[in-house]
C-alpha cells in the first residue's frame, strides 16, 4: 500500500478568483463544482468562523465528485474563545453541526491556534484526549450537543471510519519537546505551516499523516511559489509519504517518530490574495506526478 496524497486549496470563495481561476460567467453557487474538479481536496474554512448547518455540508457533498476530500476547519469558539477552557460541549455542537453529511468525503479536522495562545499541557492534553478517531467516538460525543443546537444538527453518521486532527500553532512556547510528545501520545498531527517566517515553522512527524499549510513563500497569504520553492517542497513530500523525514527538517524533539512505510498527506495552498493558491496546488500536483481526474467539468 502507498501513501494517499491529497493536494488543494484552503476555501473556494474568493471574488479575486472569478474570471482568472474561474471561468467568465461561472455564477457562484457552481465554483465549489468547479474547484473539486480542478483539485482534489478543499479546506473548509467558515467552519472556524461559525458553525455550519447540516444542509450546507450536505450541499458541499453534492457538488463535489467521488474521491473528493474535504478537511473541516475547527470552530475558533473552542480555540479562540474558550481557548480550551470547559469545551466538551462546545466540541459535541461542532461534531453535531453537519460534518456527518461529509460521509466519505470527511477528511482531518484542522484546528488553529491564535498567536497569543500558549502552551499549557494540562489544557492541551485534555483537548487532544477527548478528540474522536472514528466517526463511531464522534457520534457519541456529538449526541451530547447543547440544547440552542436544537433543529440544526446531523447525527446521521455511516459506516464507521477513521478520523484525523492536525493541530496548527502560531506561538514559541509550542516549541516545546513536550509538546511534540503530546501529539504523538494521541496521534494528532503537528501542522507544518510555511507563513513566510511571520510564525514557528517546525517539521515534526506526529501521527500516520502530514498535514502542510502554505500561507505564502515571501509575503504571508499573497506571494507565489516558485518553481525552485515547490521542487523543495515536492522533495519533502517524497521524504514524508515514504515514512521518512527530510535530512534537514526543522524539529523540536530529539526523539525520533514510530517507524512507517509509508504516511498519507494533506497539502493545502492559503496564498489566496492574488490568486496564486489554485496554480500552486496543480503545479505542485504535477511536479510529484499526481492527477486528478473525476468527472465532467460545470460548464
């Protein structure tokens, strides 16, 4: 078995787009149609500024083909608000709110930290131990959503399936070998986020899988990828989907991984201002000899 490697976009709605990654004339409620069919995976980003209703998600489902993947970006209530204070609840609302809808299509949860959020391991460890690994643990905890959710959510879940987090952190204090152990106790994946150095950028292997976020090579959300910077980074692609670490990773920990043949891998393009994300993401595609082929293209 090799390493799935799944290449897209961090969210598809963006005006800039409309008439240069976008067709002319393409009206709005087809770009999703589109762009999951231009890339194979898509982040979706309003799940982290409110939460979304069930007939979205299963909207999202719809429109996009077979094979597709969707990663869900986590509410910022639990990371921003609450800051990891008294979230159980706040958990079950996010997992009840329609995520269900994805079936297969239900990628890793991402979930993004605010600069000013430091690491304390008590807090951090409750988080990543009442995370769900399987839609089964998922259903059970979203049963347990808060009473205003009334009328607006899914527990229709399916067959039972693996679930995946990725944790992204913008503060020193994660630059901690505690940390790192942490995310290997409960398998969740450290994100490694290239933000044209504004924050930490660290390479850990933490879980089964990779999870990339590129916010831009030189200016944060707006600059390209050159052709030089996407080898680089279709290099350490290699290294990573092989079960390997590249020779000059940026680590925090010492301690090497747990040994694989192979890690799955999720890489998402956030250089969105001027368009550069969706051209990044095929280039990328094409340099690690990737296609994406489903089925007809919205006109």
């Amino acid at each position: 078995m090799s390493a799935s490697i799944f290449i897209g976009i961090s969210g598809w709605r963006y005006p800039p787009w409309r008439g240069v990654f976008y067709p002319e004339g393409l009206v709005q409620h087809r770009e999703l149609d589109y762009a999951s069919r231009q890339l194979p995976t898509i982040e979706i980003n309003g799940s982290f500024y409110s939460l979304q209703r069930p007939e979205s998600y299963a909207a999202w489902y719809a429109a996009t083909p077979p094979g597709f993947v969707f990663a869900v970006k986590g509410n910022r209530f639990l990371t921003h608000i609450l800051r990891l204070r008294d979230i159980d609840h706040a958990l079950s609302n996010t997992l009840a709110s329609g995520v269900f809808e994805l079936h297969e299509k239900l990628g890793p949860f991402l979930w993004q930290f605010p600069p000013n959020f430091k690491f304390e391991p008590e807090r951090m460890e409750h988080f990543l131990s009442i995370l769900p690994h399987d839609s089964k643990s998922a259903l059970a905890l979203a049963r347990h959503y808060e009473p205003r959710m009334e009328g607006r959510v899914s527990l229709d879940a399916d067959k039972n399936h693996a679930l995946r987090h990725a944790i992204e952190i913008r503060n020193d204090s994660f630059i901690d070998p505690a940390f790192v152990a942490l995310l290997r106790k409960y398998k969740v994946a450290m994100v490694v986020a290239d933000t044209a150095g504004k924050w930490p950028n660290y390479e850990d292997v933490t879980s089964d899988f990779m999870y990339l976020r590129l916010h831009g090579d030189k200016e944060l959300y707006a600059s390209g990828y050159s052709d030089e910077a996407l080898e680089r980074w279709a290099d350490r692609i290699r290294a990573w989907t092989s079960g390997k670490q590249p020779l000059d990773a940026r680590l925090i920990s010492k301690t090497a991984p747990p040994r694989r043949a192979h890690r799955d891998l999720y890489c998402y393009f956030d250089n969105d201002i001027k368009v550069h994300a969706p051209f990044d993401a095929k280039r990328l595609m094409e340099k690690l000899g990737l296609a994406w082929h489903p089925d007809q293209v919205p006109e």
